[in-house]
C-alpha cells in the first residue's frame, strides 16, 4: 500500500513500534472520517510488526456485531495460538467479580504471549464494539505497562464509541497516542494523480478533483480509477463510505440525497425521524469523510449513488414528506414541486396550485421541461374541468418552446369542450390568445364569441380595468392593432404624406417610433398604460379581431413601420410573454420595409432561442427567416432554411404551423423548377383545420404558384380566389401580405381571360399598398401583359424599378425577362439581349433554373459565362475610368424607362437643361450615341445601387 501524506503519522507509528519492541507497552488510537484510510495504516503497521516476529491479533467491530457481547473479543482469541489465550462467552464471569478475574485472566494471558514474542493486537473500529468487548481492551490497557504489547485501535471521528469511560481512561494511559488523520490537500491529490499516469501539473483537474473527493483518499482514488474505467468506481465508494458509518448515517444521506441542495439538519431530521442532535452530528461526520459539503453532496454521483439505493416506495413516500415540509415551511414553489413530480403525487389539496405557479417560475427561466412536467402532473391530479381546460391551454404554451405541432395538439381538448358549450369563461382568454398566436383564426373567433356570449369576464384591479380582454398585450403594435381592418382606400389618399386624422393609433408626420412604440408597446407588456388618456380610449374601441394580429402596419414611404418594428425588436427580450410580439415585428418588418433586415433579426432570435434551449421557438423563427429569404428571391436559402425547420421538427402530421413551413418549401422547389419534389411535398396529408388557419392561406398560395407552374391553371385560379374569400372574410386583404389577385390574374391570363385578368390587377393597383414597391412591381407587370407593346415597355420598366427597390430579385428577373421579350417585340433586339443576360444572371443567383431556361433555351446549365457569348455587357462598354457619377444614374435610369426629358426634369427637381447635360455625359462616357442604346441595367453597374428615393 502506498501512502500520500502520511509521512508524520508513519513516523510516530514506527516509534510506537520501536518502543513496544523494547518492552514498553504502547496504546495507539488512529482516528478520522470514513474512507480516511485508518484501516489500511492500522493493517500496514501490523504487516510490518509481524514481518519483525510479533504476532497480531485482528479484530473489527461492525454494526450486525455490535449487539453480540464479547463478539470482537472472540475474535481476537480465535486469531491467537491455541490455547494461549483463555475461552470467552457472554456466560464468562456472571457477576461483577466473576467479569473482573476474567477480565484478570485475559490480561494474564496476553502479558504471558509478550514475554515469548511481541504481540500487536489491532482492533478496527472501535466504535463499532461490543460493550463488554470494550471493557476487557480497557482492562487491558490499564494494566499494561511493562509488556511488549501494542494495542491499536481505530475510530471514525464523530462515531465515537457510546462509552465514555473508554475514552477518558485511554487519556490518561501515559503510553497511550492519538492520530489523527487529515483530509489530503492539493499537492497530495496531484501525487495520487501523478501515480495514477494523469496529468499533475493539471492544477484545474486538481481542483476539481479535490473539490470533488474533499481530500478522502478512498473517494480520490475511486476518481481517478473512474477516467480509466466505466466509472463505477466512485458510487461504490461512496456506498462503501456510508455502510462503514451504519444505517442511521446511510438513511441520513438518503434523507440529504431527496433534499437535494434544500436540506438543514432539522429538516433532514424531521424527514428521518432521527433526534436533531444526532442529524447535526451525522452531517458533520459526513462532511468530514468528503461527501457532503455543508448539506448537499459534493459530486452529483455520489446524490445519485445513493438515491439509486433507496427503494422506489421508499423514495416515493421520502419526496412527499419532503414535499409536506417544503410547503409548511414556506419554501418556493418550485421547490415543492420537484418533490412533487419525484413522487408523483397530488393528492394535497395544495398541491395543484403549487404545481401550477412553479410552471409559471420555471417558464419564466427557461426550465420548459420541468414546467411541461408540472402541468402535466397538475392537469392528472386535477378534479375541476375549468382548471383542466386552463391547464391544458397552458401545457400548449409551454410545449411549444420545444414542439409547435404538440403544442396545438394539447388545444384539441379545450376546443372540444368548447364545441360541447362546458367551456368554463376563464379558460377562454388563455386559450383565444393561444390560438392567435398559432395562426388559428376561425377557431380564435370562435373561442372569442363564446367569451362574449358567456357575459362573463374576468374581474382585474387597478390598471388591468383598464385592458381589453383577452387579447390586449398580444400585439407588438397596440396603436393601430386594436382596431379591425377597414376596406383598402384608394391610392390618392394614401399618399397625402399623412396618416388619415382620427384613426385610432394614427400618428402625425415626424412622430418618434421610440415615442410611439416605446410608451405603448413594453407597457402592454407590463399590464400599465402609457397614460389615462390613452387608457380611456382603449376602454372605448372594440375588442380586435383574432385576424388582426397577422396583419402588419400601412406602408409609409418615410419606412416609419420598419423603424418601429427594429425599435421594438432591439428592447425586447425573448420570452414565453413576448414571443407573439416579436414575431409580429419580424413579419412587419418583413413585408413593409423589405426583407434584407428581416432576415438578420430572424437569425438573431433563432441563435437566442437556442441559446436559451427553446427548439420550438428556433423553428418559428426559421420559419420567418425561409419566408423571408424567399422574399428576397434567394430560393436556395430559403429551400435550405424551410428543410432545415423541417428537420429539427419532424413530427409534421397534424401541424398547421409546420404546414405553412412545408408551403415555403414548395414554393422555393416550384420557383427553381423542381417539380417534381415540389408535388411529393404537396401529396403529404395536411392537418385538418388548415383552411381556418393563416397557414392554410400560405399553402393555398404555394400549391396556386405549383398549378401555374405546371400549367394546371383553372385549379391555380380556385387556389387564389379561395385565397381572396378568405382573406376578405377575415378582413385582411392586404397585397402585402398575400398577393392573391397577382396569382389570380395570371392564371386568367394563360387561360385567355386578358379583360378579367385586367381587372383584378386594377383592383390590387388600387389598394392601399399598391404604393409599396414590390405590390406595385408584380401588378404592373400584370398589366403590362395587357397592354399594347409600347405601352408594355413603360410599364415593365418601372416595374424593374420598383422591384429592385423592393429587394426582391426573382421578381425582378422575372419582370426583366418581359422586358426582354418587350424589346425584342418593339424591334430592339440589341436592348433586349442585354436585359435577357442581365435576368438571366439574376435568376441564376437565385437559383431560378426553369426562369433560366424561358429566358435563354438550352443555357439553364450552362456556366455563368456562356450567355455572354451572345453580346458584350454594357459593363464592357465603359473606359475602365469611366463612372456614372449618382445624379447621371438617376437621369440615365429614368431615360432607359422611357421618361422624357422634361418629366425626368420633373420627377428629380431639377431643369430640363440639367437633364440634357447629364445624359450628354452619359453617352459620352458609355460611348453611345442616342438614348435607345443607353443599357437598360446601367444601374446595376458601379459599387451602388441608387437609393430610395
């Protein structure tokens, strides 16, 4: 056996031996917590005794022994040569004097065997022996003075033998030593480290591995043999600890173990039943020996170690006692409810509400497991249908941090009672916001109208009187989200550079968004107005539409929307009660100010939601960031973002929000020609509901672009106008958000229907967001496709413009491609064939291939080179000094799409001979002649593209 840090005690031990060989008696006690190694010293100094001729008697005390009377005593004459020492039973000695001369006897004989040869007589865990036992070695260490005879004893500290004589009297033996043994300290756990071929010079290891074992060689060495092994090592030996110290201190521990970090010493008593006293005693004991540092276990293996010990009825009944304690005592609700959940128990009348307010903690910091968990055992233990169905709409909530399609699952029950008219008019806030928030329009109407026939509403304080229940606080937006969508009004007065007076949430030119999003937007977060006046209106409007909270702001051209979305998005943190928030901002910003930034923010979440172990939550906003990056016309990303979603959450059967997932990823393979794929997506079962929820809207849209595209076009025409029904019904008939009269239109085209097809394009022109680029880009290429040649180019030219504002560049390379096609009419095929290679590029960047393939048969899979073979770029044309300064661009542009000089004076305030100035510099420095030649992509030429303007 090698020791470590053992030198000093070695040394008064080898004196012991010196001095009892030389014939001076010696009593040496070595004492210390459990695992200490007392044993294998005691053993080792006997080894070597007996290697020099003594002879050694061995006895242990144990705790199935203790009871026995003269058990260890028996053993020590058991080990002796027979005969030489005298027999021992209980019977021996009946009375005291009759004890006293055999007590004599044995002393006699000992002193007779040390006369001959050196006698060691070693007895381990003296606090585990027998009363007479101990009063014979007493007897003998009183009357040995002048005999080779070593008598050696071992203790565990704060386990000392229940007689106090012993103790005393072994103090005052003049030959009588104690040792007592120390915890190892660092340099001794790197030594043992180091023996063990580990790192020493690891002084983080060390660290750990101290911290871990408490200096306890045995648990030390467990430890180190465990980074070699399977790691069974250490929970033996923790066992091993706690047997050696007896059933009070293993039931103590288990009582610590179900505590877990919670415990005091009167708790832990009260939970065994065990006096205070003696709980303190066993604590101490334990954090001696290196298990327990205060009241919780040092190394998470050896809590496990010793629950894995306990029974399962036992632990059971252990955690509901514990969780009784915790509750009386007061303690947090999360505390309880772990006991709770351990013992699967709810029986307390308590125990429901306290399982219910836990959940609420723990979702609050992210634990959604555990709240899951607490909900669920709340919602088995509960009797009440009301609070049922509450639960259930909770379990919904919580579950959708790790799983959108069981989070809808869980409202199949509430909805059911409601369509049984049981539900119960508190369930339905809870449930109506749920549902909103997961795109479930009709079902949210009808949860809300049942609300509103129950005559029945929750009965708040203070500020909350003041709140339109159930949905206020939903919204990112509650200045302008509160009221219901009225009719589209026609551009002219949309564009009076002012938001109508009097509409509710209107705000005048020049209002802060921090003003107008701050004040509102976190207080409805927080249950308290911005200020009576505002309340008092709040108090007066009607409660919103469910569909509402899906619709996005007016676009203003002064991007105020956007502005306040990022205003809103930058103070906000993610959180089960601003998730819904969020996501709006992100689809606000998404289609009022383009989708480049959207796409960021959505990354941006998606990276805190990991951060914060809410997979669910990184699905929505990867959802997001596939609409958004389809938005951009990037159908590669956005393919691998949706497959993406998909794939992190595969259980899709049954899920309307994976659905609308599934919708971006056909309308990303439909856009680059992969049909094939695009239709195996569509053939998989759709959840039912779908037509009620805003994502059947989004898969009614894709499978509409997939029958275009695979020229089924009367069933691309009903997928729209069922589009339309639905969205007029809901009254959020907004372009921006789904252009549906765009897929109507162009499947009455193909089908010949020009004059109807006209007239759905008039209507979507005539909306109030027909000013935003990108609705004003699709529809007048819509209606360019049903005009007369010239008047096409004109149109199709400013659609180029306006798409390539809006960012979105299939579009654009679409829209391109009929300009082309335009030119190529008009005769120009020099003009057409530079903007076929310029869509052509687009689309391939897009990932466009059947665009690739109408624009220039036969070079869908050629390089990006082979199109330039047909004619040189405009790019080729310029001296390579040469550069369009910013106002040239803008004059050149305007030129390309066929804006006379004075109306390109107009547009840029300036003169019509400042006009005639720039476009004499334009020709000169592209080295062309007349404004048909000008390069109807000279804007895309240069390290930028011209501003908004």
């Amino acid at each position: 056996m090698v020791f470590t840090d053992r030198e000093n005690e070695f040394a008064m031990l080898e004196s012991a031996l010196a001095d009892f060989r030389a014939g001076n008696a010696r009593v040496v006690l070595v004492e210390g917590a459990v695992g200490c190694g007392k044993s294998e010293l005691a053993d080792t100094v006997a080894e070597r005794a007996a290697g020099s001729g003594a002879l050694v008697l061995r006895a242990i005390g144990t705790e199935a022994e203790r009871e026995l009377p003269l058990g260890v005593l028996g053993q020590l004459a058991a080990a002796a040569p027979p005969g030489t020492l005298p027999p021992v039973t209980p019977e021996t000695g009946d009375g005291a004097a009759a004890r006293i001369e055999a007590m004599q006897a044995f002393c006699a004989a000992v002193h007779r065997l040390g006369a001959t040869t050196p006698v060691v007589i070693c007895v381990d865990d003296l606090h585990l022996v027998d009363d007479l036992s101990s009063r014979y070695l007493l007897h003998l260490a009183r009357r040995t003075r002048r005999a080779r005879v070593l008598l050696l004893l071992t203790e565990t500290v704060h386990e000392r033998s229940d007689d106090p004589v012993l103790g005393t009297e072994l103090l005052r033996n003049p030959h009588f030593t104690r040792l007592r043994l120390e915890p190892l300290g660092p340099a001794a756990v790197a030594a043992v480290l180091a023996r063990g071929g580990a790192a020493a010079d690891d002084e983080e290891l060390v660290a750990q591995l101290h911290h871990a074992s408490g200096g306890n060689p045995l648990l030390l060495r467990a430890l180190v043999d465990d980074r070699r092994g399977p790691g069974l090592a250490f929970p033996q030996a923790v066992l091993a600890c706690l047997y050696r110290c007896g059933q009070t201190t293993t039931e103590l521990a288990g009582a610590l173990a179900v505590l877990d970090g919670h415990a005091t010493a009167e708790r832990a008593a009260e939970l065994t039943g065990i006096p205070t006293a003696t709980a303190a005693r066993t604590i101490a004991a334990l954090n001696s020996a290196g298990l327990l540092d205060g009241t919780a276990f040092r190394h998470p293996a050896a809590r496990l170690a010793v629950l894995d010990r306990i029974p399962d009825e036992e632990a059971a009944a252990l955690h509901r006692r514990a969780a009784a304690l915790a509750h009386r005592a007061g303690a947090p609700a999360t505390e309880v409810a772990d006991h709770l959940l351990a013992a699967h128990h709810v029986a307390e009348d308590w125990a429901v509400v306290t399982l219910r307010a836990a959940a609420d903690r723990l979702l609050a910091d992210g634990a959604a497991e555990r709240a899951t968990a607490c909900l669920q055992l709340a919602h088995a233990g509960s009797a009440d249908d009301t609070e049922k169905t509450i639960l259930r709409t909770a379990l919904a909530a919580a579950a959708w941090r790790d799983d959108p399609a069981a989070a809808e699952r869980h409202l199949d029950a509430p909805l059911a009672t409601l369509r049984t008219r049981r539900l119960p008019p508190a369930a339905t806030a809870p449930l109506a916001r749920l549902l909103v928030a997961q795109g479930r329009i009709d079902e949210a109407t009808e949860v809300l109208e049942h609300h509103a026939a129950s005559g029945e509403a929750p009965q708040p304080t203070g500020w909350d009187t003041l709140r339109d229940a159930p949905l206020d606080g939903l919204s990112a937006f509650p200045q302008w989200s509160g009221r219901a969508a009225v009719p589209d009004e026609p551009p002219a007065k949309q564009h009076a550079g002012r938001r109508p007076a009097g509409r509710p949430g209107a705000a005048a030119v020049g209002t802060a968004p921090a003003e107008a999003l701050r004040g509102r937007a976190f207080n409805a977060q927080h249950r308290t107005p911005s200020w009576p006046a505002e309340a008092a209106r709040r108090t007066e409007r009607p409660a919103p539409s469910p569909a509402v909270f899906w619709a996005v702001p007016e676009y203003e051209r002064d991007g105020s929307a956007g502005e306040a979305a990022e205003l809103f998005l930058r103070g906000t943190t993610l959180a089960d009660a601003t998730l819904a928030p969020i996501v709006q901002a992100l689809r606000t910003l998404l289609h009022t100010d383009g989708p480049l930034r959207a796409v960021s923010w959505c990354q941006a979440f998606m990276d805190e939601a990991a951060r914060r172990g809410a997979p669910g939550w990184r699905a929505v906003f990867g959802a997001l960031r596939a609409e958004a990056l389809l938005r951009q016309g990037d159908l590669t990303g956005a393919e691998a973002q949706a497959a993406a979603v998909l794939e992190e959450v595969p259980q899709r059967g049954g899920s309307l929000f994976l659905t609308g997932v599934s919708a971006t990823l056909i309308r990303a393979r439909t856009a680059m020609g992969r049909h094939d794929e695009a239709a195996r997506e569509l053939s998989k079962p759709v959840p039912e509901g779908l037509s009620g929820s805003y994502h059947g809207l989004n898969f009614l849209r894709a499978r509409g672009q997939y029958h275009l595209a695979t020229h089924r076009f009367h069933a691309a025409l009903g997928d729209f106008l069922d589009i339309g029904r639905t969205m007029r019904r809901w009254n959020l008939d907004r372009p921006l958000l789904l252009p549906w009269r765009a897929g109507a239109a162009e499947a009455l085209l193909h089908l010949g229907e020009a004059h109807q097809a006209s007239r759905f394009v008039a209507d979507q022109l005539a909306t109030r967001d027909a000013g935003h680029p990108w609705v004003s880009g699709i529809s007048l290429r819509l209606r360019a496709a049903t005009s007369e040649p010239k008047e096409r180019q004109v149109l199709l030219a400013r659609a180029v413009d306006d798409l390539r504002r809006s960012g979105d560049r299939c579009e654009l390379a679409r829209t391109m491609a009929d300009l082309g096609q335009a030119f190529k009419e008009l005769g120009e095929p020099g003009r057409a064939n530079m903007v076929n290679r310029r869509a052509w590029h687009l689309a391939k960047e897009c990932g466009a291939d059947a665009l690739r393939e109408r624009i220039l048969p036969g070079h869908a899979g050629a390089a990006a080179g082979a199109p330039d073979e047909a004619a040189p770029e405009a790019a080729d044309r310029l001296d390579p000094d040469a550069r369009l300064s910013e106002s040239e661009k803008r004059v050149a542009m305007l030129a390309v799409h066929g804006h006379t000089n004075r109306e390109i004076a107009s547009k840029l305030y300036i003169t019509v001979s400042t006009v005639e100035q720039h476009l004499t510099r334009v020709y000169r420095k592209l080295k062309i002649t007349r404004r048909q030649e000008l390069p109807v992509d000279l804007q895309l030429i240069g390290s930028q593209e011209i501003a908004w303007t």
